[in-house]
C-alpha cells in the first residue's frame, strides 16, 4: 500500500519550506491549503498533486494516508 502524508498549510511560509525539503528527500506529499493559487504554484514546482480546501476543520481521506500534518 502507498503511503502518502497530507500537509495542510502547505502554502504558508513553513509549510512551504516543509514540501520543498520533502521533494529534496524524496518523500511523497499531498499539499493541502485554503489559498488556491499559491496551491496550485507549489504543487507545479514541486510535482506533488494538491487539495483546496477553504472550509475551517475540514478533514478529507486519502487512501493510503498514515499522516496528516496540520
């Protein structure tokens, strides 16, 4: 079974630095935010795929996911 770990924030200033550092170490991402666009810019420079979701304590399942990063 994949594994995959959800970061949501992920477009803010440390959620940012957390995917970048991920795609450097070869781990697999699931980005995760409110802010569609920057969503969309991080997912692209780094490949890993994204999630919007602009709801306040939203949850969402992945299949495979071990993790959620908040």
């Amino acid at each position: 079974m994949k594994e995959n770990i959800i970061l949501y924030g992920a477009t803010g200033y440390s959620g940012s630095l957390i995917a970048r550092e991920a795609k450097k170490s070869g781990l697999k991402l699931i980005l995760a935010g409110r802010n569609e666009k920057k969503l969309h810019i991080l997912s692209k420079e780094t490949g890993f795929p994204c999630k919007l979701n602009d709801l306040p304590g939203f949850t969402f399942s992945v299949t495979g996911s071990k993790l959620k990063i908040i």
